[in-house]
C-alpha cells in the first residue's frame, strides 16, 4: 500500500501545478513525505528549468514599494506575455518588491536577494515552467518618493525628493521618467550635468566642435556654436533640463516645476524589453 493517497497526489498537484504522474511520482519517492515531495519537484523541475535557460526572456512584470524611507523597482522576467500577466507571477512580483524594503543601499541591489525572495522566483520557475529570472532590484532611499508602474506592469519608474513636494508632483516626476523615451524625448542618463557619464559627454562634445568647424566660421564662432549645442544636449540628456512630460505645450524644463529649495536626490526606471 503506498504510504499516500489520490487526494494526496491531487492536493499537491494543486499546490504545485505539476504534473499529476510527477506529483505521484514525487510522494512514492519521498514515502508519502509532502515536503520532501514537493523538494524533489522542486529539483526535478529545476532541472528542466536549466535546460530551458537558453530561451529568451523577453517579457516580464514591473512592480514597486515604499516604506521606512526606501523605495524599491522590481523586474521579473518571463518567457511569454502570457506567464507575465499570471496571478501568481504578477503577485510574487511584488511581494518582492515590498521584501526588498528591507535590503539596504540604493541602486542596484540584486545581488542582495534573500534565500526568501529567491525562493518566490524558483516556486514561479516549477509552477509556471518557464524560463524565470529576477532581473534587478533597484532600491533608493530619499525623504520623498515619485513612482509609477504603467498599467501594463512594462514600465516604471522611482524618483527621490529632499525638500517640498505634494503628491501630484511626485508622481508626475515617476511618470516623467517611465515615458521619457524616444521619439518624444530619451531616458534621462542623469540628474544634471554634473552627473554624466564622462564618456558620453567627450563623445557629444567632439561631434559639435568637428561639426562647427565644418561650417568654416572663424574658430571663436564655431567654438561657441558648439557650446550651444553642447548645453542642448545636456538638457535633453538629463532630469532636470528635459522637457516636463506631462506639460509639453508650456516647453519648460523639470527643473522650473520644483519648489524652491527641493531636489532630485535619484531616480531609476525599469522597463520590459
């Protein structure tokens, strides 16, 4: 007689959505032992999983929390738009999120995930079966926070104020960087100026001076040209310079929306492919 029964077999099937041959197969192996049964689904479907690790994961979920001045930005990887929009994974996805509340340091803290939240993403891998992966975390702490989370769960984004700043300002930041892309203006790549990546900055300068020697014009002009077009480029590369999103008719930058005396501390986004 084996040490479970069909009701057995049918409750881990349910609690696992594994096969109902391998949920028997599972309990005759761990003697009717639902733990270790559901360990060596676990292993088996893990298995399977890195077979599968060469598939693309090009879908996923975004999901974000706030609490005890830190703020988090979630992006959990699927194989297919199907599995991303699945109760379970859409759920887990944020409950890590609120989990990372309590990792520390701001940026990318990924490689901070506890066995728990580890744990969330590999029971997705063996329910779902697909390729699933915790793609980052990002965390920032601040006095104020923006986010947003388009409804699609694609795209988001979290913004940290120091300073004065009501509710619809802050969320409008968040926006601000979840659809600052392309054609209507790139993701900003700093806050301001000073925050550039050195690189980007030497390549954009190079650009403008040998296209204002090009016109010809006496070196003074054409040095001043390209200073021109180099503080443009700034502005439209960073926060604070861009074109506020949500009010593009007045043409003003993020900057002149801030209250006197506030300040963008940080700020990440996240998108799905």
């Amino acid at each position: 007689m084996p040490a479970f029964t069909a009701a057995d077999v049918k409750a881990l099937r349910e609690r696992t959505s594994m096969g109902m041959m391998e949920c028997k197969k599972a309990l005759s192996e761990a003697d009717g032992d639902v733990d270790k049964a559901i360990a060596l689904l676990r292993e088996w479907a893990g298995g399977k999983m890195d077979d599968r690790g060469d598939r693309e994961a090009a879908e996923g979920a975004i999901a974000s929390a706030t609490g005890n001045g830190a703020a988090t930005l979630v992006f959990l990887t699927a194989e297919t738009d199907f599995a991303a929009k699945n109760d379970d994974f859409v759920n887990n996805t944020q409950k890590i999120a609120d989990l990372a509340l309590a990792l520390s340091g701001t940026g990318d803290v990924t490689d901070q995930a506890t066995d728990e939240i580890k744990q969330l993403v590999e029971d997705l891998r063996i329910t779902i079966k697909e390729n699933i992966s915790l793609k980052s975390i990002h965390r920032l702490e601040a006095d104020k926070f923006g986010t947003y989370v388009h409804t699609n769960r694609k795209s988001g984004a979290l913004v940290g104020v120091a300073g004065e700043a009501d509710e619809e300002l802050l969320k409008g930041l968040a926006m601000h960087v979840t659809a600052a892309v392309p054609p209507v203006t790139p993701a900003p790549l700093a806050i301001d100026a000073s925050g550039l990546p050195t690189e980007a900055r030497d390549e954009a300068k190079k650009q403008f001076v040998e296209e204002a020697q090009a016109t010809g014009k006496p070196a003074e002009i054409a040095e001043k040209i390209a200073g021109g077009k180099m503080k443009k480029w700034e502005d439209e590369q960073t926060l604070l310079g861009q074109t506020y999103i949500r009010e593009l008719d007045a043409k003003k930058p993020v900057r002149d929306y801030l209250p006197k005396g506030t300040t963008i501390t940080g700020f990440v986004r996240s998108a799905v492919g």
